[in-house]
C-alpha cells in the first residue's frame, strides 16, 4: 500500500511538472528558413528551429493554395528542458507554378496532436520559379553563440554578456523538472543567484530575436 501511495505522488508531481513546463517554457523557435531551387519544378526548404524540450521530429503537411504555400511541421515533445537546434528539409513540388508566392512556415508540438499548439511561425517570400537562395531576413542563428552566461560554476553572481544585436528582455531561472525558480523582467548584466540551492539550472534568456538557454550549475 505505501508503494502504491508513493507511486501516486511521484505521477502527479511529475504530471505537475509537465504542465507547468510546457505552460512557462516558449518551446520553439524559428530561427532561420532556408529556400533553394532543386530543379524548375522543385524547391528545397531547410528550417532550423530552436527547441528547449523537443525530442524529435514528428510528423509535417504542405498545402499550396492562393499564391501561398503553407509547410507545418511537428515535433514529439518532452518533460526535461533539454537545449538542442534541429533541422529539417522539406522538398516541395512547385509544378506550374509562377509569380509572387508566400511561404508560411509553422511549427507544433504533438502535445494536443499535430497541428493544434502552435509554437512559431514566420512568412517569407519569393518569385516561382526560384532561381536563387533566398532565406530569413532575420535569422538568428548565431544569437546562442553571442550570449554567454558565466562563471560556470557559478557561486552568487552570474554574468550575462550580449554580444548580439537584439535586445534581452527577461530572464528566467528553472529547475531540472521545469519549476520556475527565479525571474528578471528588467535584467542587468549581472544575475543574483544566491539564493539558489546547489545543483543543475536552466537560464533562460528571452530577447527580442529569441530565446536561449544556458545550463548553469549552482555551486
């Protein structure tokens, strides 16, 4: 019997944290679209999205109606905030198509099933037949690599350094389940975690051109 109790506990907790990770957590991003010509009748289109608790690729559907091309993907989501940049690419058949057109790129999580949480979205467009590469306007790529967050270790003080262009507009703290800890909505370059107990944390940093996170162990 204890076990029995102890096992429901440890579900609805878990449960628990679940839903409060997939409610605080902006889960994906699309950071940059990429679209070449394959052939006159063919076009190429690689994403690269950025995920804090994505598993793997799902599922996707492509409707062309009205000048416009719509590309869904979906994504098997999970409970452990797990950083990662995923790729994807899509080859489209643009048979007979010609003049302006608009691509609409949206990407879901299967958590309600495919195609009903949408997490991002972004529009480009374009000329059919595509003659050369044409992407994002935007893409931001590279915003990981231009935010650091340090010492790692960290005792008291964290360090926040943005070299990108975009602004940071919050900053928010969680634990391995997912449970918001700490969060800066007018954040400095210098991060008061003292308060912390020891272990692993996730440092989300949310800017105006997207979201990334750091792994930071509290010492």
């Amino acid at each position: 019997m204890k076990k029995l109790i102890f096992l429901l506990v440890f579900y609805h907790t878990y449960s628990i944290s679940q839903n409060n990770l997939i409610l605080q957590n902006p889960n994906g991003d699309i950071v940059n679209v990429i679209v070449t010509p394959v052939n006159e009748t063919t076009i190429n289109v690689y994403s690269i999205v950025h995920f804090i608790n994505i598993t793997d690729y799902f599922d996707h559907n492509i409707n062309i109606e009205n000048n416009i091309i719509e590309l869904n993907l979906c994504y098997q989501s999970t409970v452990f905030p797990e950083e990662d940049f995923v790729t994807h690419n899509d080859e489209i058949d643009v048979t007979g198509l010609s003049g302006e057109y608009s691509l609409i790129i949206s990407i879901f999580d299967n958590s309600e099933g495919c195609y009903v949480n949408e997490l991002d979205s972004e529009t480009m467009s374009f000329s059919l037949p595509l003659e050369d590469e044409v992407q994002l306007s935007n893409p931001t790529f590279n915003l990981k690599s231009k935010i650091k967050a340090y010492p790692n270790p960290v005792k008291n003080i964290l360090q926040i350094t943005n070299n990108s262009n975009s602004a940071i507009n919050s900053i928010q703290v969680y634990d391995v389940l997912g449970k918001l800890i700490l969060q800066e909505n007018n954040p400095t370059s210098k991060l008061d975690v003292s308060s912390l107990k020891s272990g692993l944390f996730f440092v989300q940093i949310t800017t105006d051109k997207g979201v990334v996170t750091k792994k930071v162990v509290k010492q």
